[in-house]
C-alpha cells in the first residue's frame, strides 16, 4: 500500500523572544507498507512514513526552521480465533 496527505496538522511556532509566525503551510507526507504471513494466524508487517512539515523563516532573527520526520514501524499480529 502507498498513501500521501496534505493535510498535515498546522504548527505554530514561536521564538524565545516571543516573534511568532503563522501556522505553517505547504506540509505533506507520503508513506507506504507492507504485510506478509509468517504461519497459519501471524502475520508481519513493516511501515514507513515521511513528513514534510514546510519552512519556517525568522527574518527578524536570521534563524530558519525546517521540520521533517522519517518513521519507520514494524509489527506482528496474531490472530486468537
């Protein structure tokens, strides 16, 4: 499976001198996964996601922020019944 979103949750960012600038736009993530059987009832599967959290520009300050995350899960499922 591949998925992507660019509906990221708007973040507000403030400097220790009490600057703030808008939410922040343009984010966006993308990710993709997969599941394969082990045995009988377990399966395993592994997961990835990247997410793009835009730029942040302090001029006033000459600082600039760029958030990202990469994040990688893996899981194992066994079914009872």
């Amino acid at each position: 499976m591949i998925a992507w979103s660019d509906s990221c949750p708007k973040l507000r960012l403030a400097s220790t001198r009490g600057l703030t600038t808008p939410p922040t736009s343009g984010c966006h993530s993308v990710g993709g996964s997969i599941e394969t059987a082990v045995a009988d009832r377990t399966t395993f599967n592994l997961v990835y996601r990247y997410s793009d959290y835009g730029t942040e520009d302090f001029d006033v300050i000459g600082f600039e922020v760029d958030p990202s995350a990469h994040t990688v899960r893996a899981g194992l499922k066994c079914k009872l019944m």
